[in-house]
C-alpha cells in the first residue's frame, strides 16, 4: 500500500529545492549554505519532533517559544553571572524544562484544564520572565558552548580532496543503516502477513532517500565546518523519537488517545499518565531548542524564540500531522521543517520582503492542511 501522503511531501521538498536552486542560480545548494539551513532550521525540527506527540495526542502546545526564550535566558545568565562551566549551565537548562513540562502536564493531565488555554497562559508566564531573568542582552558566552549551533566535525579523519572524509563515512553509515532497517521491517510486514508497499515503490523509496542522503552529505562535506554538531543532535533525536513512537507501547498509547481518547480510557490505558509525560517531553525539547538558539546567536535575548511555536505546528501539519490527532509521524514532521527552511533561505537569498515571507509561509501552510483533510474526505467517501 502506498502512502501517497507521505511520499508527496517529500516529492514537495524536492520541487521546492529545486525551484528555488534555479531562482537563485544555484546559490541555494552552495555547501556552506546547506550548512547553514541546517544550523538555523535545527530547532524547528527539534521542536516539531516534540510537537508531534502532542499534537497526535490531540493537543496543541503555545509556550515553546517563551520557553525557548526564558531557558535560554537562565542558561546563559548560569554561565555569565553564575560562572557555571557551561555543560553544567546546559544540564541546569534541561532540568528547567523538564520542570516546566511538568508545571503544565499537571494543569493538563491532572487538574483537567484544555492544553490550549495552560499553554496560552505558559507563553505570557515564560515571555514575561524571560524579560525578567534576561533583562538586556547577556552576551560574551563561551566560545564551547557557541560551537554548539556554529561549530562541526571538520577534519576528524582528515579529507578526500576537498571534502571531509568523516561527513562523507556518516552519510555511508547512515545509508547503510537506513537500508538495513527497511529490509527488516519490510520482512516483519511480511511475517505477519501485514500490508506493505510493492517491491518495486519499495525500491524505488529506497534509491531516492539514499540519494538524498549521499548528495546531502557530499554537499556539507565541501562546506566550511563539515558536519554540523546540531546535525548530529537533531539526528540522533529523530532516531530516538522515530523508535518511540513507532515501536515502544507509550508510542502506541499516545496514538490511541489522540484516535479516540474515551476508547482509549475505557481500554485501560493511563490517559493522564501518557498526557503528563508529553508535555514532561515537550519541556525538556523546548530546553533544548533554547540551547541550540542561545549557541546560535552567541547571546541570549528575551525576545529570542517569537513564533517559534507556530513554526513548529506548521511544521507538523506540513508533515502530514492530522490537525484531529491520532495520525503524524516524526519523519514527516521533519520533512515539513525542512519545507520551511528552505522557503525561508530561498526566499532571503531572491531578498524578497519579510512580510512577503510570512505570506507565502502561511499559503503552504493552509494548502498542506486543507490538502490533508480533502483526502480525507475522499478516502471516506470511497
């Protein structure tokens, strides 16, 4: 069985990349600029993992933005005014956002109250303190803790050519890996008699992502960092997230709240349970993406993370996110960030107006979920 969803979103992608690699004469694909699409769009898709559950969930999330901000605030104030060595200032961070998740899975799960208005109230709670906590900007931060988001893996293994040998092994590894794991789930399909896709559609998945993944990594081989650090986080998180909500049983149950809460309350699942430990999640993501904003800048603002929450749920939706729960995966919520970023570079190498920007962001935005629910509409009525 085809998901045509899903292949349509990256179809998508890659008309939208090459599009705008011939709009700007092939600036686009430059290898420091892929370098830094993904420095800069690292933490829409660490967000958009998070979001994902709590979406499926049947939730929304409004906070992760000041949570961005008000984390990352703390963070570098530990490290400026607190003179904590700075993975201590990071650990400090996470800490708060699992505290934070936890402030408002209680509102949530415990209490009763709908995630949309604990959430409203979290992003004036959090926007407020960050001003509080941050004050003016808190600059001069540690040239380790700024290599976060700006630094990469450049000459681990020395170089073929001009490009770097250890990006080029990664993206070999990573290829490898991606085959193997397709291999094996196709013949689990097939155990058990389940539904999979045809061989030739199978193949033919298989070719273009390995492709895209070869070309992706050629390309940061040539750039002027190698692999970025953030690449390297934000990879190992989809592969975690990936795992848990596609084959551990509090992915399963997350999935059976968001497709029918009350069956799923009746079948004794642990809804509060399951509902307390999203948002534990979400908080602990959002520290993360606050890490990875505050090392991006070099400084802390408290107005760092503005609509970081909207990028994250367009993400999501783009992806192929159900707006009514139930139905989203991690992979497709990245390949909407991705979506994202790349509007966003493309559009600011052609220099096109910022406001000019949000629109068209907020067109694709409306035409992926409106796209989503006709073809629900149609698969029912068929």
């Amino acid at each position: 069985m085809v998901n045509l969803r899903e292949y349509g979103i990256v179809g998508a992608l890659i008309l939208i990349v090459a599009l705008f690699q011939v709009l700007t004469g092939g600036t686009l694909l430059m290898p420091d600029n892929v370098a830094s699409l993904v420095q800069q769009n690292a933490y829409v898709m660490i967000l958009a993992v998070g979001m994902v559950m709590v979406i499926v969930a049947g939730h929304i999330d409004l906070s992760v933005g000041s949570i961005v901000a008000f984390v990352g605030g703390v963070v570098a104030v530990a490290m400026m005014s607190w003179d904590l060595p700075w993975g201590v200032a990071v650990l400090v961070g996470l800490g708060l956002g699992a505290l934070i998740g936890a402030w408002q899975g209680f509102w949530i799960a415990v209490i009763g109250i709908p995630a949309f208005i604990v959430t409203l109230a979290g992003m004036l709670i959090f926007r407020g303190l960050a001003i509080i906590i941050v004050g003016e900007t808190v600059a001069g931060l540690p040239p380790g803790f700024v290599s976060i988001s700006n630094g990469g893996l450049l000459g681990t293994l020395g170089f073929m050519g001009n490009a770097d040998a250890f990006t080029l092994l990664v993206g070999v590894l990573a290829i490898a890996g991606l085959v193997f794991s397709q291999i094996r789930s196709r013949r689990t399909l097939r155990k058990h008699g389940l539904v999979m896709e045809s061989t030739p559609v199978f193949l033919v998945k298989l070719v273009v992502i390995s492709g895209l993944i070869a070309f992706g990594a050629w390309v940061l081989a040539g750039s002027a960092i190698g692999l970025p650090y953030v690449l390297v986080l934000v990879a190992l998180l989809i592969l975690f997230y990936a795992f848990l909500m596609g084959q551990t049983v509090f992915g399963r149950h997350v999935y059976a709240i968001g497709g029918n809460v009350h069956s799923a309350a009746l079948s004794g699942l642990k809804v509060k349970n399951v509902n307390f430990w999203i948002f534990v999640n979400m908080g602990v993501l959002a520290a993360v993406a606050a890490v990875v904003t505050t090392s991006r800048a070099g400084a802390a603002v408290a107005a760092a993370g503005q609509n970081y929450e909207l990028d994250a749920i367009a993400a999501c939706f783009i992806g192929g996110t159900a707006v009514t729960g139930g139905i989203g995966r991690v992979s497709g919520a990245i390949v909407g960030a991705l979506i994202m970023g790349v509007l966003n570079m493309g559009l600011s190498i052609m220099a096109v107006n910022p406001a000019w920007q949000q629109a068209i962001k907020g067109l694709v935005l409306l035409a992926a979920v409106a796209f989503d629910l006709l073809n629900k509409r149609r698969t029912a009525g068929a």
